[in-house]
C-alpha cells in the first residue's frame, strides 16, 4: 500500500462546520489539519479473512480527511469524500463512509509519482505530480501526527460509527509536490487551500485489515 500525503493548515471553524457532533476536531499547532491521500491499496481484508488468504486485489483510492477525536473516547479520521476504483468499496456506504466510484490512475514517472482522479459522475477531479525524498530517520512530532490515525468515523442513520484499521506504522520519506490541482476541497465546502502544503510519501505498509464497523454514539 503506497501512499502520498498532502496536508494544509485550515482555520479550526472553517473545518469544525463540516464535521458532525459530538466529533471533536483535533489540532496542531492551533490549526485543524485537512489531508489529501492518494495511494493504492494492496491485500486489502474484510473482517474475519485470516492473513493466510488472499485479500482483495490491488486498486487505487483517494481521500479527503481530518482528524478528529470522540469525547471520552480515540482519536481517529473523519473523510469528506473517498474516491475509489474498487466497486466492492462502495459496500462501506452502508455506514456513512462517503465513497465515490471513479477514474484513478497512479503511475511512476522517472523520479515522480503521478496521480489522477474523477469522479463519475461529478466535477470533483485531481491532478498530483510529487517527488518522494530521502527516508525520515527520525520523523518529527508532526510527520506523526499528521500520518498515524488506526480507525475512522462515520456517520448513518443518527449514529456515529467507528471503523478500526490496522496495518504496520507507516515507513515515511519526505517529498516536494511538483503539481497539483484538485477540487475535491471545494466539493467538499471547504475555503481553497492556503499556503504551500507539507507532503510525505511512503513505499507503504503490507497486510491492510479493516475491522468490523460498530456503533458507537447518537448524533444530533
């Protein structure tokens, strides 16, 4: 499972207006954080599949994210949209997770990864040129914070859902964005992005499996 990660800073109200209560959303350095993850994901499991077995073929993903956290409870990741290759995903609907089939294409270039996206239907598309750098050694406080989240919430029929993920911690490489335009932030309802965007990219983590999905909290 390779991945690149693209984050901006946002205003903490400007983030707090999408996301559900009683969700609260984190910050880092007295910003909310909004990441931009393509990445392609390989030997996926559904709940229950030993790691002895095949798991699902490899296909390409995008996602918009924040990070939040359950009062009284674990920090994790709210999406404002998932851009996805894979039909089987779209199952995850079921629970609020806001999947959108699509065109995706991730390909190496010379020293680059490029990444494209569209969703079908719609207008929400990307483009991203990046160039991975040197390995992290020694990964700030920050490039872990922004990287490190092992379960997602979502949102259905009044109830707040969780959604544990796990997989080895993620082997992280600096990177330099080269290109980039996209308009999932603003499908999303978000302010355009401000500010030059801190990337990481890694060659990924093996062995990806998705628990069962279960109830949590009402919502208002």
């Amino acid at each position: 499972m390779t991945q690149t990660f693209v984050h901006w800073a946002y205003p903490v109200q400007a983030v707090r207006a999408l996301v559900p209560e009683p969700l609260v959303v984190e910050e880092y350095e007295g910003s909310a954080w909004v990441g931009f993850t393509p990445f392609v994901m390989t030997d996926v499991r559904p709940p229950g599949v030993p790691s002895a077995l095949p798991g699902l073929p490899a296909f390409p993903e995008t996602n918009l994210r924040t990070y939040v956290r359950r009062p009284g409870g674990r920090d994790g990741l709210w999406f404002f949209s998932l851009e996805v290759a894979c039909p089987v995903m779209l199952g995850a609907r079921a629970i609020g997770a806001p999947y959108h089939p699509g065109v995706l294409e991730v390909a190496r270039s010379g020293e680059t990864v490029r990444y494209f996206g569209r969703r079908r239907p719609g207008r929400a598309s990307y483009r991203l040129v990046v160039r991975p750098g040197a390995p992290l050694e020694r990964p700030t406080e920050r490039d872990v914070w922004l990287t490190s989240r092992w379960r997602a919430y979502t949102r259905r029929l009044g109830l707040l859902w969780e959604t544990p993920v796990e997989h080895e911690p993620w082997p992280l490489a600096g990177a330099t964005v080269e290109e980039l335009e996209e308009t999932l932030t603003a499908e999303a309802g978000l302010p355009a992005p401000a500010g030059e965007p801190v990337a990481h990219f890694s060659d990924g983590v093996r062995h990806v499996r998705m628990g069962v999905s279960v109830p949590c909290a009402r919502t208002p």
